[in-house]
C-alpha cells in the first residue's frame, strides 16, 4: 500500500503548505511545469519523487525527468504526462498510444484545472491534481492524496492550500 501525493503546475513555488502534505505521503508524484529544479529537489530530499516536464520547464528540467513516465505502482500500471487532455479529448500527442495501450491510471497537468474523471471507453481514471504553484488563472491552489493498494486506487482527497494571492 502506497499514499501517494500528486501535485503539478508548482512553476517554481513550494511552501510549507505543500510540504506538510509530502511528509505525510510515502511517493509524490509531479505532473509537470515543475519551474525551478529547487522545487523537486526539496521534495526529494523527504519523498521518493516520479516527475514529468512540462512546457514551461527549461533544459534542466529536461534532462532530469522524460516527457512521459509510465510505470507500476503496486499493482496499478500508471502514466504521467504534462499535457494529455482528458477522456474523449486527448491531446494528439498521446491519443493513439493511450487507445491502444491503456493505463489504469492515467495523469496529466497543465490546465490548472482539477479534474478525477472515468473513461468508461478505455476503462482507466484520469486525473489532473489542477496548480499548487501561485502562477496562472487558477484561484485555488490544489493537489489530490490517494491510496494505491495493490491494484485498487482508493481514499481519494482534494487538497486545498489556499488562494493564490
């Protein structure tokens, strides 16, 4: 059993309002628009840390995480990816492989939208955690909290930090 914290969208800010929910996490997961490597860097340094870049991430960010990460976690075969859309609407770039090689869970950022939906099509979660970062249109600062227990996605929590202002 794993609890596993999902944040994106930090563009550069951390805080120790996120920092409280990673301790008590036991993986945290980025989906991307990571900003300044000291924001991953400080969460390495407590968690365990599986990340993607996003499209405002500069060649450092680049060359620390892919633009896609797919992986097992328990018994859950997940996929993370910056931009990746939503069921019946995903990016191009992602579109044939997620069609023809499903995961069960399937993670993107970058809309600053928090949004946990069913595809019922390619039977997998979609998730997108919305921003943590103070930078973007988005007025509450937002991450999720969830249980992978073997193959079973469970306990599932929004996080709200705060206004962005």
């Amino acid at each position: 059993m794993k609890k596993i914290l999902l944040l994106s969208d930090t563009h550069s800010h951390i805080d120790d309002q996120i920092l409280k929910h990673v301790k008590n996490a036991d993986e945290v997961w980025h989906a991307g628009d990571i900003g300044d490597l000291s924001v991953t860097d400080t969460i390495q340094k407590l968690k365990p840390l599986r990340g993607v870049y996003g499209n405002i991430d500069n060649d450092k960010a680049r060359m620390e995480f892919p633009e896609h990460n797919r992986f097992m976690c328990e018994g859950v075969d997940v996929w993370i990816t910056h931009i990746g859309g939503y069921p019946n609407k995903y990016n191009v770039r992602v579109r044939d492989e997620i069609r023809q090689n499903p995961p069960k869970l399937f993670i993107c950022g970058h809309s600053h939208i928090l949004k946990v939906m069913f595809d019922k099509k390619l039977d997998l979660l979609h998730m997108n955690p919305g921003a943590c970062g103070k930078h973007g249109f988005h007025k509450v600062r937002t991450m999720l909290r969830f249980v992978i227990d073997q193959d079973k996605i469970k306990d599932l929590e929004i996080i709200e930090l705060a206004n962005r202002y």
